[in-house]
C-alpha cells in the first residue's frame, strides 16, 4: 500500500472508531470514562487505537486517539493507558487478525445477563448470533497479561464474548460489523432478562431452527446496511467526530 493510501485508509479507521464512541454514548451503553472500543492500526501487525484514558466517550474524536503497540506502550499520544482495556483488547489484536476492531462495553440493560449461566435464544433477530456467542471465566479485574490467552482461546470462531460477571465483547473486520455485533448482543440479553423476569414458560424453540434461521441471516452481514446510516446519525448528532 502507497504511503498516501495507508495514510488515507488510517484517518478512515479512525474516522470510524471516533464515531462508534460517540455512538455508544448515544445508545446509552457507556460507563463514564471506563470500558474501551480498539481498530487496528492499517498498516501493522498489532499495533491499535484507543480512546485517551479519561475522556468521556462524547470527547472522543478522529484526532484525539492514541496509538498502542503490543507491549502497552504508547506510540502516540497521552501515556496514561487504561490497563484492563490493553489486557482485554490486546488478546484480540495479537491472536485474531480478522478482528480488526474490537468493543468492550458494560452496558446498564444488559449486563445482569451476565451473571447468567448461559443466555438463551429466544427472539428471530437474536438467531443472528447463534453459534457465535462463547463464554469467558471471571478472573477479576483484568489485569493479569496471562488473561490475553484465555480470552483469545475463548474467542476462537467466534464474533461475541459473554465475560461472565463483567461484560461483553465483540470484535469484527469492520467498525459497523463490530458494532451491530454488540448491538444485538446487547437487545438478545435484553429481551432474556425481561422473559425470565415474567416467570412464564419460554417457548426455546429447536436448535436445528435457530441454526436455519442463522444461516439465513447471512444475507444481511451485521454492519453492511446499517452502518452507512448510523454514520449519518453520528453526522447529524455532532459531526466533530470526525476532527
């Protein structure tokens, strides 16, 4: 790739990411200054954006990331790094190479599923997921580098990660892939918790219908139609993302 073109291909990264933390804000799924989206750097092996430790996700814009490498040291930008976020995200960018972004996020809604021990199917839309939902043990705090290889090991195959008693993570080769990932990650917790809290019976239907109905769903890829119009979104909110 000509030095202009990767040049151009990182001011769309994160052009891209910007707008994901804005979005998340708007969705109501951030944490104050805590929890982490990442890309990849175009260009690199391992090296990622990140957001700068401290800014609310409604700060963060194109201009403002900084770069980490593999080590947790900061190529560019503030040195203050949010340990958890390089443990959590560098798993992913140093053992899944598809995975060029990654999202971190403890949203209110959702997160008391995680403290179930397994979440159940139980809408259509939710059947977009099935078979790509894995499961990642508590350790605490995130902050033992020998965690990056359970959560890479987990991971594996698949594009959701349940961190039980903590939160979720989803990864795509695109920011609209990975987003709509936890998107509908978050509304299958969502719509779990809301039927268990009625205490009827749940109609679970069969796992050979939830497997039918995932294959069909690959006609509609996670981000390909949404994103264009969530970027729009960002767009009228408050462009200055993308500065």
């Amino acid at each position: 790739m000509k030095q202009q073109e990767l040049e151009s291909a990182q001011e769309q990264v994160r052009i891209d990411l910007a707008a994901m933390f804005r979005l998340t804000n708007h969705f109501g799924w951030d944490d104050t200054v805590w929890n982490h989206i990442t890309a990849r750097v175009p260009g690199s092996d391992h090296h990622f954006y990140m957001h700068r430790f401290g800014l609310h996700y409604s700060e963060v814009n194109a201009s403002n990331l900084i770069t980490v490498d593999e080590e947790g040291s900061v190529i560019s930008g503030p040195s203050d790094v949010n340990t958890a976020g390089f443990i959590i995200h560098s798993a992913v960018h140093l053992n899944h190479a598809d995975s060029k972004f990654v999202f971190h996020a403890h949203p209110p809604s959702a997160i008391a599923a995680t403290a179930l021990k397994e979440i159940p199917f139980l809408v259509q839309d939710s059947s977009m997921l099935y078979g790509k939902v894995a499961y990642h043990e508590w350790e605490g705090l995130s902050v033992d580098p020998d965690e990056r290889f359970r959560i890479a090991e987990r991971l594996q195959g698949h594009s959701c990660l349940v961190m039980r008693n903590h939160g979720f993570l989803t990864v795509g080769e695109t920011a609209g892939e990975c987003f709509m990932n936890m998107y509908y990650l978050i509304r299958m917790c969502e719509v779990a918790l809301s039927a268990l809290a009625t205490q009827a019976p749940l109609e679970t239907s069969n796992p050979e219908l939830w497997a039918v109905a995932s294959k069909q769903y690959e006609a509609f890829p996670p981000g390909q139609y949404e994103w264009p119009a969530l970027k729009r979104l960002c767009d009228r909110l408050d462009p200055s993302y993308k500065h």
